[in-house]
C-alpha cells in the first residue's frame, strides 16, 4: 500500500544517519524501524498533535499489508493509518537515538562486497522476510551486522560442517559494519566473519518475523 509518511526536521536528520550507516535509503531505514520497534511505544491522543504547526516533508513510500496489521490494533483516534504510522515513527526514533549511537554517520558510508556461505534455510527466510515486508537483503544484513550480539553465541553452529546445507550469497556491506563484525569475531576467537554473520543473521531474522 502507498503510504504518506511526515517527517519533521530532527527525526528527517536522525533517520538519515542511521541510514547512511546501513548504506540504506530513508525508506528502507523506515520500515525496519516500523518492523523492529512495532510493540515499542503506546500513544496517547496527544501524540497525535506532534505535526499540528510547522513545515514537514512528506514521504511517498510503499509499505506492506503485513507491515501495516502490526498497527491495526493501535488507537488511531480518528486519524487515517498513514498519521498513525508518521507519528508512531517520530516518537520510536526520539526513544532509540541512544541505542543507535554507534550506528548513525554524517554521510553515506562506502560498500563492499563480499560472498560468504550461509545456510540455504537461512537464505530462503531472508525471501521471505523480503516478500513480505519490502526489507532489501542490505538492510537486513547490514542490521544483523552492527546489532549487538544476543549471548550466549550458538556454538554448536561455530563448528557445523554440514556444508550440503549452504550457498554462497553475496552481500553489501558497509566497511563500518564490516569493520565491526570483523572484530566481534576476532574478540570471541571465531575463524571466520562469515560464521559469526550467519549466526547474528538468525538472530536478527527472529527479531524481525512478522
């Protein structure tokens, strides 16, 4: 469904940087905040006059039947989903912006490319993710990347041998995210990036099923 997002300055400003770190558009930087933070916020009447006065940008953006049931039980009162979904987004970004302090850049970061063997079943969920919420494979991994590791590590998947089970997939990944998984792995003695990835990669996946 077409939607029409507002965006004030500061919540404009603030999704940009977290964008630019995941090498992501605005958009896309959207809806993984209206995925990953649905259940974050309850809001009252008075939330709703947060775009009442002022100039604000609006954002023609394509948003999903799936996405847009995870608000369906939320008050609108009497507003249409596209208010409801504008001011929920100012009000999650305001309430993050110190968890996302290490993943925010003034401009846009530079990609690299890279292929890494990761489970077929994962690969296949990734599609899924995809078809039903519009989330690119760049913002999911890039996420995955620079989330936090949820402890304790899997270590059974660390030395998996069942390699008939895995593809080679090929991923953007900003050299800040690259830079910070690379070291997540050396800090916790795993033999390759693409090991701890996959396991953060499952993670994040079971973050954001809808």
């Amino acid at each position: 469904m077409r939607m029409k997002i507002i965006l004030d300055e500061e919540t404009e400003k603030e999704l940009l940087y977290r964008s630019n770190f995941l090498g992501v558009s605005i958009s896309s930087s959207i809806l993984l905040h209206l995925i990953l933070y649905h259940d974050k916020s309850i809001l009252n009447r008075e939330n709703f006059n947060v775009f009442k006065n002022g100039n604000y940008r609006y954002l023609q953006m394509d948003v999903t039947e799936c996405v847009i049931r995870k608000y369906d039980s939320k008050p609108r009162y009497d507003n249409s989903i596209s208010m409801l979904l504008s001011v929920y987004l100012h009000d999650i970004v305001k309430k993050t912006k110190t968890e996302w302090e290490s993943m925010a850049s003034k401009i846009k970061l530079k990609m690299v490319f890279s292929t890494y063997s990761i489970e077929k079943n994962t690969i296949s969920k990734m599609r899924e993710l995809k078809k039903k919420t519009g989330l690119t494979f760049t913002t999911i991994i890039n996420y995955a990347a620079t989330m936090d590791d949820v402890e304790p590590i899997d270590q059974l998947s660390l030395f998996s041998d069942d390699t008939p089970k895995k593809q080679q997939q090929g991923f953007q990944l900003t050299q800040e995210a690259l830079k910070k998984i690379s070291g997540q792995a050396k800090n916790k003695q795993i033999k390759s990036v693409g090991q701890l990835l996959e396991i953060k990669l499952k993670k994040t996946l079971k973050i954001l099923d809808i």
